[in-house]
C-alpha cells in the first residue's frame, strides 16, 4: 500500500464541502457552506490556495464555465471531489476514528 | 430600496493588484469573477461604500496570499537550482510558522523565555560593546591594527614603562626598519590668546614633524606639519581641532594662514583636523615639540611617547626583536645613559588601557556569558515544561511517520523563533542602555577611542549570541522530546511517566543552575566589592569643599625662578584673601591626580652604587598645603612662610610609608635626606613633619597606581622650580561657585594668563580615574541583573518542579495527609537540592575569585559577607519558590488535583 499523506483539517472540510454541493459547487457555494456549517469566517485567500492545493495532489478537479446569462462574464469553475479525493477523505477518516475509540467517557464530560 | 441606474463596477485599481497577483488564465479569472460576482450582490444590499471596502480588504488578501505562494513556488521550482534548498526552506518556513503559533499560544510562557533571552542577549551585547569599542575597534586610522606604541623599561628598577629621551627617539628612528615610521608625542596644556577671545587653555600634543601625516588621517584643511618644523628654532605652527576651530574660531573658513599667540609666541594656524580625530589621546590642538636635541645632554630633557605603524606583513614579535637589538647597541654606545634600559612595543591602545581594565573587561564578557547560560537553562526548562505537555503531540506526529530529526528540527526551529524574538528586543534593550550610557561616560575624560555603540560587528555578535541561545535552550528539550516512546504514550492516559522522565532531567537542571548561579554571583560579587573599594578608596584627605586650578608660566613672560617664585607667592596671598576662601595653597601638584618621582639619600645610609637610590613621588608644595585638604600632621609642624620661599631653610616633609619604610625605627624628625643621588649638589633636608599617606593617583584610569609605593616626600615651594603650578582653595559653600572669582583673580595678575582645570577636587579626581566611571557602574548592573535572572530562574524552574508533583499531593491529602507535612516535605526537598546547588556553587565561585584575586583591590577572597548574602539571597529565593507553590497544591481539593492529572 502507498504510503498516504494526512488531510489538514481545513483540507477535509473544504473536501466535505464539494461533496455536499454535489455536482454544481462553485467556488461561492463552497465558501459559503463551510461558513454556514463550521459558524467561521473562511478567509478567500486560505481558502482559494487549499482549492489550488487540493488540485495539485488530484484530490479535486473543476471545469471552468461563463457566467452571467448570456455567457459572457468572466469564466466560473465547478469543482468536483476525484476518486483519489473520496479514498483520501475516507483514510483521514479511519485514522481520526481510531484515536477516538474509547475516548468517548472523556471527552463527553463536561 | 434605492433603484441603481448605471451597474456598479469594482474598484479599478483594486482590479488592477488582483490581475497583477491572481494566476494566470482561468484560475485569476475565475477568482476575479466570483469577487465580481460577490461584490455585485452586496451593492444590492448595503450602500456602495461599504462594497467597495470589502472588495479593498479582499483584494489586498488574496493578492497577498497568492504572492507569497508565487514566491513559495519560485523557490521550490524544480530547475531553479534551488530545490534541495527550496525544499528545505519550505519546511524551515512551516517550522517557523509552527514555532510563531505555540509562541502566540502560550503567551505567558513564551513571554517569560523572550525577556529572559532578550536580558541574556542584552547584557552580552552590551558588554561586547564595551569591549569592542574599547579594545578591539582601536584607534580610528589607517591601518589601526599595525599601530603600535613603544615604550622604555628599566627591568632592575621594576620599571615596566617609561617614556623615551629625544636622543634615543632620534637614534631609534634611524635605525628601525619595522615599522613604516616612527612618530613621537608628549602631552601638555597649549594656552592660546591674542586673538579676540579671552586666552584659553587647549589639551595638546607636542609632536614630531611627521606624527600627523604618518598617522594618515588628512587635514580637513590646510596642512599637517613638514619636516624639520619640529626643530629648535622653527617658526612656531599648529593645527587646531576640529571643535576648537568651531568653537574658538566660530568656524573661519580662512583660518588657515593667520597667527595667533600660541604658548606666548606668535604661531601660524597651518591646518585643521576633522571632526573626531583627538590623537593621541584627547586631544585639542597640535603643535610640534621642537626641541633642541643638540643642545641637550643625553638622556636628559622632555621624554617622549613614541608610536609607529608596523610595516605590511610585520609582526609584534618581529618589531620587540629589531628593537631589543637597537636598544642593545644605544647601551654600548651610551652606557651612562642607556646601560639597563629596554625598548618594549606593544598595541596603541594598551598605552593608555590599564592591563586591571583589560582583564575587568574580558572578565566581565565571560561572566555575561555565564549570565547568557543561566538564561538559557532557565528558557531549557520552560521549553521543557511545554515539551512535557506536548508528549503527545510528538508520539502522533511520529506514530504519523515523523523521523526523529524532523521533530528535533522543529522543536529547535520553535526555540530559534523565541531566541529570534528574544533577541531582538535584546539588541533593542542594548541599543538603549548604550546610548544612555554614552550619556553618562561623554564627560569622562578618556581616550578618544572608546566609544562603545552599536555598529556591525557588535550586531553581528548579538546574532551569534542569539543564535547560540537558541540552540543551548532548545536542544536539550528538543531531543529530550524527540525521543518519546510512541506505544508508551499512546497508552498511557496520564501526564504522569512522560513528565516524569522530564521532570529527573529538570530537577539536574535546578541543580547546576543554582551552582552556576552561585558560582557567578560570587564572582560579581568580589568583583563589585572590587571596583567599591576601588572608587572608595581611602584618599587620606577630604575631597569636598575644595576648589583646583593650575596655571602655567612661559619662560618669555616670567625667565627666571626668582619672578616666577614671585608670582605664585602672590597668587596664593590673594587667594587666601579671596571672600568665602578659609585656607589656600599651591604644589606642584595636588593629591590624587598623579606625581613624579625623585631620587633621594638619607644620611646615615650607605648605598653601593647610583643605581641603588630610592625614589619616592615628590612634591613642592607652600604652607598650609595639608590644612586645605584637611590633612593632619601626625608629627610635627607645617612649613613657615620664610621656609616656603626660595633660599628658605632645607626642610622637608614625609608621609607615614616613608617614614615606615625608610626611616624605621628611627624618630622621624631631625632626620636628613637630600634629593639627587650621591653627586647631588642639593642641600640636605631636615625632616620636621610626618603626614598621614595620602593616594597619588594618575592618568591611566587609576587603578591600582602607586598602590605599591606609597612614599611620599614633601619639599617646601621654592626649593625646586617649577612653572607649572596647581592651586587649591578650601571653602565652605559649593566649590564650584567661587570658579568665576578664581578666574578673574588670576586674570588680574596676568591678563594673558588663563586658568585651567578649575575644578572641585572631587570631579578632577574623578576625571583621572575615568575607568572606575566607565566600568564600575557597568559592573554593578551586570551584578544585579545576574542576580535577577538567577532569582527568577531559580523561582521559575523550582516552582515548576514542584507542580509536577501535584497528583502526588493530590494522593497524599486523598490517603489523609497533613497539608503542613506535605509542605515540609516538598520544601525539604527543593531544600535539599539547594543545598547541593550552593555547595557546589561556593566551590566554584571560591575558584573562579581566587583566579582572578589578581585583578582585584582590597577584597579578601574569603570574605563570608559576599558568600553569606549571596547564600542567604539564593537560599531564600530558592525555598520560596518551593513553599508558595507547595502550599497552592495543598490547598486544591485532592479529587481536583488528581482529575487535573
């Protein structure tokens, strides 16, 4: 198996983000539901690099269309997860679950 | 809702910064379009200014954003030969950034480490300062590091350094090949009048015609002096500095070419040195020494100082051998004069920098060192605390596949971000105390060299030295860290084991800190004793509410001894008339600032050849010379007035050592001694006073000048002409007030006479011990701030250990302890380890002051009161940085203590 690198946690929400925006996540979408879900102001300039970021390493991908009615205003990108993304999240996933296992009693208490 | 017109558009030059930052192609087209589009949907919604500063604030964040990737990416690029590097660098940078977020995290903890260091660094800094601006950066001209002074010795005598004859400078400089040239110097008082000004009395130097331009430093205008100027009988010239013509000449763009009364004799103002340029030592104008070398017999007449610059490529050793082989030669030719006497070389700058000074000096940059140590084991233990924490954090990382050296490197990368910050304000706090030091020492009357400022090199060392910190705070915690077994902690729930471990380690550093601390304060702490005593010293007469003055006669105005004579019997007769003055006297000169020394005999002893003569610092002084220093004769009587002139009886006075060392035994008074050797022509003196020892003093920082022979003979004025005489004048007010009188008094019996050091005695003695004024107060500070950063040390690592012991003390309250037994027992042990640290420390300490016994004045090294406050101040410290916290922990409740945990 390839050695796999860890998502930050940014990384992984922004990851989480596309999926829940399935098919039509723009760049504003995305912002906008990690705002809504995480209740913090996402800076554009962390948040436009961890796009790039993500990219670089196939974890995503996007396909650029015009925007405005009559497609002439400057290009919009769609963003969709990769596979390698989906596999990637799942991994962080397991990783995290197993520090958590038998921590519940702790970390429910108040 | 307000209807818009015409669509709203982005601000242009807002646009302008995101086109010139953002990607290229669709990836900055995309962004600029979902601000376009984001912008256009808030002017739907609020007034268009506030728009327009949201999409300002988001283009400046994004163009920033995106110009630090592209600047990432530069370095990274693969091709760009960079990329071992640029990976490097990418790494170190997220190191950084990790480091910047725990210092921001912790604040208090990294507060305390940044100011610990930034003390740490400061102090060296500045000590550094002070020794490279007073022994390293050397005098300020061409080729500074060939300069070099060369001196005589009389090793039979104990002579270590005297100056040298005309003819032996003029044989010398025939016959050196070492050095480039040779000039020679020796300093006066130049009294410059005839012009508009009142006659005013200038620091100079007597030079050789080729001094000036050999040094290489080029007149600011005009010229320096040419060859054979410095001749008997040369038109008189001289060169001003740059703040006399300033200030005496208000500036005169055509001072060069005109004459003014120099020394009483009209001179040519042929040149003007720049600003700065005081050689050799303090200097105000220049005149050369003309001499008639000719007309005088060998090995008598004005002595010289005599400095050259090695020649390229010359070494030290290379120039002593040259001028041992001229001094062998000269003793041939010359026995009469020269049999026994040496020639020594050495750096410039040791001239006039007492060797005690020197030693202080370096002594004290190993002792900041020392200082710097304890700030780094007090910083190491912090870190260590944090690393305990974080144990976790590091079995993740390294369980995640960090190697061993990556989590080194970042620990060591945090602790160079805190050493960095540390640092920083370090040289800030340096920078700081420098220039009010300056402020203080500016009125110190030293060489022109000194001058202690930040410049590149001292910068330069505060960077090694802040580097250095961070590797001696932090490598230690980092490997310490780095080597946590992952399983192990993993595991294990509980701080306990991981801070355990690192708390065995921080109780070894508790340990050597106290015994370091110890060992250092014990030095300081004879050290300032020391330089105390030093400045303390007991002067043997009273320094307050005494006036000084010297004025100075020219053989043009006053030939001969009798006029002369006359002149000061006068001056003293007014002075004691003078209001407000209760008692007034002159001497050629007064105590404490210096003194020559003079061959005598005593009747009765034999001595087998001349050589065999002693010497003792002779003074010509009138009556009641001791009276206004509030001397006391312990036997005998002062010199009478008729005594006090010349022809008057041959009488004469001795200090106590003298009379101890060479009249023992004997009832001092009626004894006769005679100045001179055994063909002296000089009356025998009957001896009808005995004074207490008064300090001589000197000119070369004071430190320890005539300690060893502290004889003294007093002959009474008139017996030995001199035409340069002090005055001082006791009274009861401020001495200070009654200047302007003196002044006037003196001008009233010679318009052209100006009157010159018109000080108290107090601040002239002050102005002759400048190093006490320049080191002793540095020292004082270092001492207090070593003591500081070891108390807060000490508390900080101290109270630290003991709150790792809190679940302990949690299980013992919860089993029924007592919280008084706990108390005792934790302080029981923190005492033990105290004692272990002092024990050590004492023994140290005792070593490090018995090697330096040698440079210190009148401290007994074993003096229990240095070792019992250093003992009682630790020893406190150190037990209430144990008690306070030990009492906090008995005083939680015990389920809290142990869930903490």
């Amino acid at each position: 198996m390839s050695r796999k690198t860890y998502l930050g946690e940014f990384e992984q929400m922004v990851l989480l983000a596309i999926l829940q925006g399935g098919d039509d996540a723009n760049a504003l979408a995305i912002r906008r539901e990690l705002e809504a879900s995480a209740n913090r102001t996402v800076t554009k300039g962390a948040f436009y690099t961890t796009l790039d970021r993500l990219e670089k390493k196939r974890f995503l991908t996007w396909t650029a269309r015009p925007r405005g009615e009559n497609g002439a205003g400057l290009p919009q990108r769609h963003f969709r997860v990769t596979p390698e993304g989906v596999d990637q999240l799942r991994h962080s996933r397991e990783a995290l679950t197993k520090l958590w296992r038998g921590l519940d009693e702790v970390l429910d208490t108040p | 809702m307000k209807h818009r017109l015409q669509p709203v558009t982005p601000p242009e030059r807002a646009d302008a910064l995101l086109h010139r930052c953002l990607p290229d192609g669709v990836l900055g087209l995309s962004i600029l379009g979902d601000l376009h589009q984001e912008f256009e949907e808030l002017t739907t919604r609020s007034a268009l200014r506030a728009p327009r500063l949201w999409y300002w604030r988001s283009a400046i964040s994004l163009s920033g954003r995106y110009a630090l990737e592209r600047l990432k990416t530069r370095i990274l690029e693969p091709g760009s030969g960079a990329l071992m590097g640029g990976e490097v660098m990418g790494t170190l940078l997220a190191d950084v950034r990790f480091g910047l977020r725990m210092l921001i995290k912790t604040p208090l903890l990294s507060g305390v480490a940044v100011l610990t260091i930034a003390l740490g660094v400061a102090l060296t800094t500045h000590t550094y300062s002070s020794v490279y601006g007073t022994m390293l950066r050397g005098v300020p001209v061409p080729g500074h590091d060939r300069l070099v002074h060369i001196g005589a010795n009389r090793p039979e005598f104990g002579i270590t350094e005297m100056q040298i004859p005309i003819h032996d400078f003029n044989d010398l400089r025939d016959q050196q090949t070492a050095f480039e040239d040779v000039g020679a110097f020796y300093q006066g008082t130049v009294n410059v009048a005839g012009d508009e000004g009142a006659p005013e009395r200038f620091a100079g130097a007597f030079v050789s015609a080729n001094a000036l331009s050999h040094l290489g430093v080029p007149p600011l205008m005009g010229r320096t002096f040419l060859p054979g100027e410095d001749e008997a009988g040369a038109r008189p010239v001289i060169v001003l500095g740059y703040h006399v013509w300033q200030n005496r000449f208000a500036g005169d763009p055509a001072i060069v070419g005109k004459t003014i009364r120099v020394n009483g004799e009209a001179t040519d103002i042929v040149g003007v040195m720049p600003e700065g340029f005081r050689f050799p030592f303090l200097e105000d104008v220049w005149v050369t020494h003309r001499i008639d070398a000719a007309g005088l017999e060998r090995g008598t007449g004005m002595d010289l100082d005599v400095f050259g610059k090695l020649r390229e490529g010359g070494s030290l050793r290379a120039a002593q051998a040259e001028l041992t082989a001229i001094a062998t030669r000269l003793a041939q030719a010359y026995p009469e004069s020269n049999e026994g006497i040496g020639l020594v070389v050495k750096p410039y700058e040791e001239r006039f920098m007492p060797r005690e000074i020197q030693a202080v000096l370096w002594l004290m940059l190993v002792a900041t060192f020392g200082v710097l140590l304890i700030a780094c084991a007090n910083v190491a233990n912090l870190l260590m605390a944090r690393a305990s924490i974080r144990s976790k954090e590091v079995a993740i990382r390294t369980a995640l596949g960090a190697g061993r050296w990556r989590v080194v490197r970042q620990f060591l990368m945090e602790s160079f971000v805190l050493a960095g910050v540390g640092g920083l304000v370090g040289v800030g706090i340096a920078w700081g105390g420098l220039v009010a030091y300056e402020a203080v020492i500016a009125d110190i009357y030293k060489p022109y060299w000194i001058d202690p400022r930040m410049d590149a090199p001292v910068l330069a060392f505060s960077l090694l030295v802040t580097a250095f910190s961070a590797v001696a705070a932090g490598i230690l915690p980092a490997l310490r860290a780095s080597s946590v077994q992952i399983g192990e902690n993993l595991k294990d729930e509980s701080r306990g084991s991981s801070s355990r471990r690192l708390g065995r380690f921080s109780n070894f550093l508790v340990v050597s800190e106290i015994a370091v601390s110890c060992a250092l304060l014990v030095a300081a702490g004879f050290m300032i004793q020391s330089v105390v005593n030093l400045k303390n010293v007991d002067l043997g007469f009273e320094t307050e509410g005494v006036l000084t003055g010297r004025v100075g006669l020219f053989a043009n105005d006053y030939p001969d001894a009798d006029v002369r004579d006359q002149f000061f019997a006068e001056l003293r007769a007014r002075l004691q008339a003078e209001p407000g003055v209760t008692s007034a006297a002159v001497g050629s000169i007064l105590p404490g600032l210096g003194g020559s020394q003079f061959l005598f005999g005593v009747e009765g002893e034999t001595y087998a050849t001349d050589r065999d003569f002693p010497a003792a610092t002779t003074a010509v002084v009138s009556p009641d010379y001791f009276e206004t220093l509030g001397v006391e004769l312990t036997q005998g009587r002062d010199f009478t007035e008729l005594e006090a002139r010349i022809g008057g009886d041959p009488v004469i006075i001795v200090n106590q050592s003298f009379a101890d060392t060479y009249l023992p035994g004997r009832q001092a008074l009626g004894e006769q001694i005679r100045i001179g050797r055994s063909d002296s022509e000089r009356p025998w003196r009957t001896v009808i006073g005995v004074v207490p020892d008064m300090h001589v003093g000197g000119n070369t920082g004071g430190i320890g000048d005539d300690l060893e022979r502290p004889e003294r003979l007093f002959l009474p004025q008139g017996s030995i002409d001199f035409s340069f005489m002090s005055f001082a004048v006791r009274t009861n007010g401020p001495p200070a007030d009654l200047a302007p009188a003196m002044r006037s008094l003196v001008m009233e019996l010679d318009p052209n006479l100006p009157v010159y050091d018109l000080l108290p005695l107090r601040q002239a003695i002050d102005d002759a011990t400048w190093a006490f004024g320049l080191f002793g107060g540095l020292f004082t500070i270092f001492g207090a701030a070593a003591l500081f950063l070891a108390a807060v040390g000490l508390y900080g690592v101290m109270a630290f250990s003991v709150s790792q012991r809190r679940q302990e003390v949690g299980v013992r309250l919860a089993l029924g302890a007592q919280a008084p037994a706990i108390v005792r027992m934790i302080v029981k042990g923190g005492a033990t380890q105290l004692a272990i640290g002092i024990g050590v420390g004492i023994a140290l300490g005792a070593l490090m002051s018995s090697s330096m016994s040698i440079i210190m004045y009148g401290v007994e090294v074993g003096d229990p009161f240095v070792y019992g406050s250093i003992v009682l101040t630790l020893g406190a410290t150190g037990l209430l940085a144990c008690f306070i916290p030990a009492r906090a922990a008995t005083r939680m409740d015990p389920v809290q203590a142990l869930r903490g945990e």
